[in-house]
C-alpha cells in the first residue's frame, strides 16, 4: 500500500532494514528459524515493547505508519519487517539487545 512506483524507493522501512542487519550480522541463521505463521496477537503483544526500538526510527513513522499511528483505522498490520521481528522475539530467536 505504501509503494508508488518513482517514490521513495530508495527506502525502506526500519522493519525490513533490521531483519537485514541482523541476518547480515549472523545474529539469526535463516537455516535454523522454524517455519513460522503470522499471528496478530504476537505482534499486539509486542508492540509497545519493540515499537520503541524498531518504529520510532523508520521513515514511514508516524505519518505513514498504520499499525503506530495514533488514528487506528479497523484491523491494521505492522509492516512485514516488523511482524518477522515479533515472531523471531516470541520465539526467543532474538534479544532486545540485538535490536540496539
């Protein structure tokens, strides 16, 4: 919803860019991670608790962001890069620390 061809391609969300970082340091092997189903009430729960760490950096936060704006319009999702965090979180395959 957010991607219009000619307009900020050149960024992405903080999300995306952090599930980046941490495989490209080898804080997660793609190889060992589980198979994994997306669950609302996985990324609810950690919400207030990784939104502070992962969110409040991204460039699509909080005047393009849905899911951490302040005016929540029926069912929104986070970004994918940010669902990806909560289930790697919930299942103890990353710390907070790695997302410092």
């Amino acid at each position: 919803m957010f991607f219009r061809e000619g307009q900020k391609e050149d960024i992405s969300c903080r999300g995306a860019e952090t599930v980046e970082r941490l495989v490209h340091q080898g804080l997660v092997d793609l190889a060992a991670i589980p198979t994994l189903r997306k669950e609302s009430a996985i990324w609810e729960r950690h919400k207030d608790l990784l939104g502070p760490r992962v969110c409040r950096f991204c460039p699509f936060f909080p005047g393009e962001c849905d899911f951490q704006g302040d005016e929540k319009v029926g069912d929104v999702e986070p970004c994918g890069g940010f669902i990806l965090l909560a289930l790697w979180y919930e299942r103890g395959l990353i710390r907070l620390t790695d997302l410092e």
